[in-house]
C-alpha cells in the first residue's frame, strides 16, 4: 500500500488536525487517503490503496505546514489597503516635515498649506486603515467559511482587534437568554510579533475577565469563551450608504476679533510611528509656527489677514 510521511512541528500539529480533528478528517473525505500524526518526530503518515490518493493528501498537509511557517494573515485586499495607508502616512510625516522647514525659512504661506495637505493625508491614512482591517478581519474569518462563534484577530492592529472583538460579542450576549454560545478567540501566541509587541493576548483575556465570563486557554494562541446571552437585541449600526438624521441647522456664530488661533489637533500634537495612525514629531512644531505666524501677522495690519487653515 503506497504511503509516505512528513516531519512537523508541535505547533504544526494543531493546524492539520484543526478544531476537533475537523482539519485532518476532511483532507481524508477529499483525497480519500489514511492521515495519522505520529508521535515520532511529530510526523503525519499518509497511506492510501493508490499513488494519486497520497500525493493529493501530501498536498494539502503541505500547504498547511507552509502557511503556518509563512501565514498571510492579511489576504490580498488586506494587505494593498494596508500598503496604501502606511503610504499615506508617510506622505503626512514627509509634507510636515517640508512645512517646518518652509516655516524657518520665512515661507509661511507655503508652509501653511503643506500643512493644510499633511492633515489632509492623514484623515485618508485613517480610513485605508479601518479599509483594511475589515478586509482581514473578512480573510481570516468569512472567507474560510468561519461563523458567529469564531473570531482570528490574526493581522489587525490591537485597538482594530479589541473593538471588532466587543461588536461581536455584542452580537452573541443578544441571543435569547439562556444560551450560551462557546465563543473560540483567536488573538495568537505572537509568535510573529517583533520582540514587546505581543499585546493582543493579554488584551483579549483582559476583557474577558472585566465581563465575568467562563473561558479556558485550548492552546497557546486561542481561548473558549462562554457567552451567556441575555435577550436584549444589539442597537443597530447603520450600514454604509445609510441615511442618518441631520442634525437641524444653527445659525452660525460671529467669531470674536480676540478669538485665538485654533490650537493644535490631537493627530498633530502627538508624536508618531511611520503609518501608524499617529502624527509626526515634525506636525506640533509646523502648526504652532503656522499658528503663531498667524496672530503676527493680525497684529501688524488690519488689511492683510494670514489664515491658518486646520
């Protein structure tokens, strides 16, 4: 009877088995072929009653051992969205960057509205950003077929995991009450993380706790949780394209002659990490001089106005 075996990892293990041998008994149903782990090496042995049956088999347990030595947790759409906004953001670092010098250089015109195009870039950063952590979110869970009780964190950022992570336990606690619905949160090892940037983990069974629910650790990167649900049913977010109410209009209000510049945003006064969502070092230092700038030149003439547009 042809067979032939592959050495794996420990951790490799888990992956062609799957939740509940789920993995390993479907390669079986698709190929037809016999699949053991053995505990020599760890190997996975493959035997069938023809050569075609194996080799079919050796292929999926292969691309499995691949992508968990080289996941892509991001997908295609992913991972361009991403690449886009992480542009972005350094276009922001680099137009704040020109600004200040522009600002030194007496040019404050120019400098005001490279400033002008910073902020502009870095509202566009913010939006790829959410873009692509819905479409990974999508890769690593819709896409494979994964439901309600499932959620991979794998490839989001920690603030973009833990909020997904409330909406859809939210989702969950609304079912009638009395169910309990075990919830499987995959926030990983970090096994893939640079060295002090394996946060998720600890943030997911963080929040875990503040709610009070049931949970065991089935393996070094996944968590079973037990979401009781309460009967109440989750406020409704609108959907993309949806209209929402207008606020009635306010008459607008004169601004005062003494009125002060605007002051600095948060996005500009905080220090930043290329395309991380935060703003450059350069931005507090080329607004406040566009702002200062700004108030010199209301005080010198009343005819010539310098606006700092924010």
């Amino acid at each position: 009877m042809p067979e032939t075996t592959i050495a794996i990892t420990k951790v490799q293990v888990g992956h062609v088995l799957g939740k509940g041998a789920a993995t390993l008994k479907g390669i079986q149903e698709r190929t037809g072929a016999k699949l053991e782990i053995l505990d020599d090496g760890p190997q996975v042995k493959i035997s069938a009653d023809d050569d075609a049956k194996v080799a079919a088999a050796e292929a999926e347990v292969r691309a499995i051992v691949a992508n968990q030595e080289h996941p892509d947790y991001e997908g295609a759409e992913g991972a361009r969205l991403r690449k886009e906004a992480n542009e972005l953001g350094d276009r922001r670092s680099t137009l704040f960057d020109e600004a200040t010098k522009k600002r030194e250089a007496g040019d404050h015109d120019g400098a005001n509205k490279l400033v002008a195009e910073g902020k502009q870039a870095g509202e566009e950063m913010q939006v790829r950003h959410r873009e692509a952590a819905a479409a990974i979110a999508r890769h690593n869970n819709e896409d494979k077929g994964k439901g309600e009780d499932y959620f991979d964190m794998h490839g989001l950022r920690e603030e973009e995991a833990m909020e997904m992570l409330k909406e859809r336990v939210a989702v969950l606690e609304a079912k009638p009450e009395g169910t309990v619905t075990d919830f499987e949160v995959i926030p990983g090892a970090g096994h893939h993380s640079a060295p002090g940037a394996q946060k998720l983990k600890g943030a997911t069974e963080a929040y875990v706790k503040t709610k009070g629910y049931a949970y065991e650790e089935i393996n070094a990167g996944a968590y079973l949780v037990k979401v009781p649900g309460s009967g109440e049913g989750v406020p409704a977010k609108p959907e993309e394209g949806d209209k929402v109410p207008a606020k009635p209009a306010e008459a607008p209000k004169a601004p005062s002659p003494a009125a002060p510049a605007p002051a600095a945003t948060a996005a500009a006064a905080t220090a930043a990490k290329k395309g991380d969502g935060e703003a450059p070092a350069a931005a507090p230092k080329a607004e406040a001089e566009a702002n200062a700038a700004s108030s010199k030149g209301k005080s010198k003439s009343k005819s010539k106005s310098c606006c700092v547009c924010m």
